[in-house]
C-alpha cells in the first residue's frame, strides 16, 4: 500500500492510497489520477506500485516528470523511487510514501486480573501465506504494466472485431487467430502506454491471442501435466494444486469480461448458457477435464471458475500402484471382480479421485461387452471397441427439454447393455441403478460420495428414497444388499495423496441390518519427514464369499493375497 500526496496551485492538497497496481496520471479525466495543473499532459506518466518496488515511467509528455527536483527521467523507461521522493509533474507536485499504517493492538486486558491466560491463547497465529507458482514470462515488476496493456488493447479489440459473431459464423479456427493476431499487433502499435523488448512483445501478443479466441492465462496451466486443479477466484486471483498443494498463480485475466469470455468459450460448443437467469453451469473441456463456473450475482468475487484436470494420457493400473494409491493385490483382486461380473460402488469424499479410480476399473470392462457410461458431464475416457457414451443435459431457456441421469438409466435399459457405467448416483437414479443391477446387469459400476463403506450404504438408502417413492427401509436395504457386492472406499489424505483405505463385501441382511466384511484395508501409521502418509496396504483375513465364482471362472487369483 502506497499513500500519494498531491499538491497543485490554487487547489487544496489531496491525498490517496494506493494498491498494487499501475496508474496512469495526466489532464485527462480517464486517467487513474487526474491533475488539473498546467504543464500536464493528458497522459504524462505511468506510476507503477508492487510489493518490492515503486517505479515511475514517463510517456513521452511534453514537459517531461522530474524526481526530487532532478533533470528530467528519461522517456518510456521504468525508474525506481523511494518512499518519500517528489515527483513534478507540470506545475503538480506529488509525494509518493509507502504506507506504515499498522491495525491497532488490542488492549492488555490481562493486566491486574486475577485470573491468569493460558500462554497458548495469548495470541493469535501467523496467518500462513499461500505459495506463489511461477507460471508468467514476464517479471514481477512489468506485471501491472502489461496488465494495462492488456486491459487496453482488449477494448479497443472489442471495438475493432467482433470475434463472438466472426466464431458463429462458421470461420476456421486458424482463420480466427490469424485476423485476431494481425488487429492486436496493429493496436499494440497505436497504444501510448511503452511497450516491452522485441522478446517479451511476441508474449505479449500471444497472451493477448489466447484470451482473445482461447482461455488467456488458463492455456499454459491446462497444458501442464503437473497441474491437477486450476482455481479462479475472480480475473486477478488464479490458484492451482500441483502434487496435492495449493499454489497462487502469478498471472491473471485483465478484467471480468475477459474471465466470462473464457466461460462462455467452454460452454457453448456443448450448447449450454451462462448469464444472469442462469449463473451456474457445469461442462467439460475436449480433453475430458470437469468445469464448473459461477457468475455475479450468485459469486460475490466476480466470475468464478474450478476446472478439475484429466491427465492427457489416463491413468493406467500400473499407475495408482506406483503413485501409493493402491497395491498390486487389491487392484488384481478388483479386475478379478469386474471379470466375473460383480457389482462396484466407488465411495469416497469430493476430490478423492473416485473418477480416476472408476476410470481404471472400467478399463478392465471386456472388449467384447456392449457398455454405456451415463454422466453428467462426460469425463470417462474408455476405450473398448462396443461402447455407448450418454450425458444428461440442463434445461433450456424457457425451463424445458432437460434430462436427468435418471432419464438416461431408465433409457439405457432398453439400449441391451451388458454393462452399466454411472459416473455418479446423486438422486433418484439410485433406485433404477439398483434395479438394473437386481436384473440382469451385473458386472455394473457407479460412484458414490461417502466417507466410509456403511456410510456409503446409508448414502444409498438416502438417494432411493429420493426417487419418489415411499418404500420401506428394510425392502431398500434388500435392493443394496443383493445389488452391490463390492464397496471400495478412496480417500484423500491431508498431504493430497489419495489412497483406497477400504475394499469391502457386501455379505448379506441379518435381521433389519446389511452385513460386511472389508477384505482390504490400509494402515495409517505416521508421518514422514516431508510431511508424506507412511502407512501399508493389508488384508483382513477375510475370504470373499464368490471365490467359487472366480474358481468356475478359471480365473487366476492366488488365494494366499487375503492372508495377513
């Protein structure tokens, strides 16, 4: 935070505190500081504010800036200032001081009292700052400049080219950004504000490309492998996990236009709308990764995007055993389950990787099996030859023409599927999915959210009810506990890692009560040095009750992997 002080004759002195940011001074009234004195250009400097640095640049004004009374700085180049200096700008003085203006400490009320405070709550905690990922090309303190550049040259762009009505016009792709390239480098050459070198223009115009036609500064972050989530609270606050940990960006959109230009590119090629009637969409992008957004007036920080990241290449089982997610004997029980046709529920608490789980067990699903996935945004990537992929849609603009997942189970039924994928039970389609199941369609795979396996059943119980009808409780514990043999339960530890803490059987009802039995489970035993889960994959002792089954089916599975 910068306090500036503005002295101009025949006018009181004014003062203003500033944030980090660029601000441009000059006579005219657009600018983010306007002086009213002689001597003053209508766009005269640019005074740039930033944590570690303030710097003032000339732009080319007829009277040049002066600092602490000095010859003149030399035009369109950054100088550095320190607190306290003057700047003369025309006949307008302005002292620039860093502001010292610390919250006031709250009162000793300890002092005389009898009674003693505890050391531990003497005070509060250090607020522990989030890690900054370096992710733009250009250096921190040309950052607000370009983001003035930028904000400019979107305008006048606007102004310029229409690219939402050139894009449904049915004009290439290529097409697209090749005009939209030549109009920002003409309109980059017509800007007043200094431009950078050569090296950092052709970045620049790129940037401005991408967020002209593309997702702006989300095009270098989607490409990164690393990359597992992508965050953005608003147009300058973009925030990534990398490796289970939460990292803050230093790049950013130029305003919240740019921010819903880039929601509206996801959602429109799926023929889905976001506006003020309708300011929460779900959708998807080509490589399969998850989008949701959220707009004003719902989002009170302006624009609101979270896109869960798909892996370019899927996760393969060899995969999760290596990344600690699971071991060798429980992904080789698992296939072995999916082979002789038995029923899965994933479990598990949002962000723990059920779909990534559920997409390496489809993987296992037979080439020569007829399969339909039903989703609500399609990010299942099989690859069997005989498949069926079906996603819900929302409602139109006049309220009608949705359909639900529950719709599409229902749909699928008569589709003669040999296998039932559902990327998430979370209504009423529970109940069908039961039914399917209960009729002829083993072998089927769904998620669920829970956070334990008996936790995962009550969520089930729940979402029949959903459905409509007022069955009794112990006919729907009947429907589970003879549709679902397997209840796998993934889980995400505080250090990010995501680990299957429970494989389970679905044994059989006593009484009004759905019995298991966990054949796997996973021992959490400590902490490493890095902060990493140490813990080991074991089984209980348990013998699934369908090893028949896998003995008929002549399948190999070693009994021995169930001894402890």
């Amino acid at each position: 935070m910068v306090e500036i002080t503005i002295s101009m004759p025949d006018a009181p002195v004014s003062r203003a505190m500033l944030e980090n940011g660029a601000y441009i001074i000059g006579s005219s009234s657009s600018c983010h500081i306007p002086l009213s004195a002689t001597g003053v250009s209508r766009r005269h400097a640019q005074l740039i504010v930033a944590d570690s640095r303030i710097t003032i640049m000339d732009l080319g004004s007829s009277n040049g800036t002066k600092v602490n009374n000095r010859e003149s700085i030399f035009p369109n180049t950054p100088t550095t200032i320190a607190s306290g200096d003057k700047l003369t700008i025309g006949r307008a003085e302005i002292i620039v001081r860093r502001s010292t203006t610390a919250p006031a400490k709250a009162p000793d009320t300890t002092a005389g009292s009898s009674i003693p405070q505890p050391a531990a709550y003497s005070s509060s905690p250090e607020k522990e700052n989030i890690p900054v990922l370096q992710t733009s090309a250009f250096p921190a303190e040309l950052r607000p400049a370009i983001q003035e550049i930028k904000h400019q040259a979107h305008r006048e762009l606007l102004v310029r080219m229409n690219l939402k009505k050139m894009a449904l016009s049915g004009i290439s792709h290529e097409e697209l950004a090749s005009r939209a390239r030549a109009m920002i480098a003409e309109i980059l050459s017509q800007l007043t504000i200094p431009l950078p070198g050569e090296e950092s223009l052709k970045l620049l115009e790129n940037e401005l490309v991408q967020e002209a036609i593309g997702l702006g500064p989300l095009e270098p972050l989607l490409a990164r492998d690393d990359i597992t989530e992508i965050m953005v609270n608003g147009p300058d606050q973009i925030y990534v996990e990398k490796q289970g940990v939460i990292y803050r960006t230093d790049t950013g959109f130029a305003d919240d236009s740019q921010v819903l230009s880039a929601i509206e590119r996801i959602v429109a090629p799926l023929g889905r709308r976001i506006d003020e009637s309708s300011p929460m969409v779900d959708a998807r992008l080509a490589d399969g990764s998850r989008v949701n957004a959220i707009i004003p007036p719902l989002s009170l920080t302006g624009p609101t995007i979270t896109i869960r990241k798909f892996s370019k290449k899927p996760f393969q089982a060899a995969d999760l055993i290596r990344f600690g997610s699971i071991s060798d004997e429980m992904m080789r029980f698992l296939s072995v389950c999916i082979a002789v046709r038995k029923n899965i529920i994933i479990s598990g608490g949002t962000g723990s990787g059920k779909t990534t789980l559920l997409n390496v067990l489809s993987s296992f699903l037979p080439n020569r099996e007829r399969i339909v996935t039903i989703e609500d945004a399609a990010e299942l990537q099989l690859h069997q030859e005989h498949l069926v992929r079906l996603e819900s849609r929302p409602p139109n603009i006049e309220g009608r023409g949705a359909v639900t997942i529950r719709d599409l189970v229902r749909n699928a039924l008569r589709m003669r599927p040999d296998r039932i994928v559902v990327g998430e039970c979370r209504g009423g389609e529970a109940l069908d999915m039961l039914q399917a199941m209960n009729t002829g369609h083993d072998g089927s795979l769904t998620t669920v959210h829970a956070n334990t396996p008996r936790d995962a059943l009550a969520r089930l119980e729940t979402l029949v009810l959903m459905a409509g009808f007022d069955l009794p409780l112990r006919a729907i514990r009947e429907q589970i506990a003879s549709a679902i043999n397997i209840v796998v339960q993934i889980s995400r530890g505080r250090d990010g890692s995501r680990k299957v803490v429970n494989i389970s059987e679905i044994t059989k009802m006593e009484g009004d009560i759905i019995t298991m039995q966990d054949i796997f489970t996973y021992n959490h035993t400590g902490w490493d040095a890095d902060g990493r889960m140490v813990g080991e994959f074991k089984p209980t002792g348990s013998i699934p009750s369908f090893m028949e089954d896998i003995t008929r089916a002549k399948l190999d599975l070693d009994i021995s992997i169930f001894t402890p």
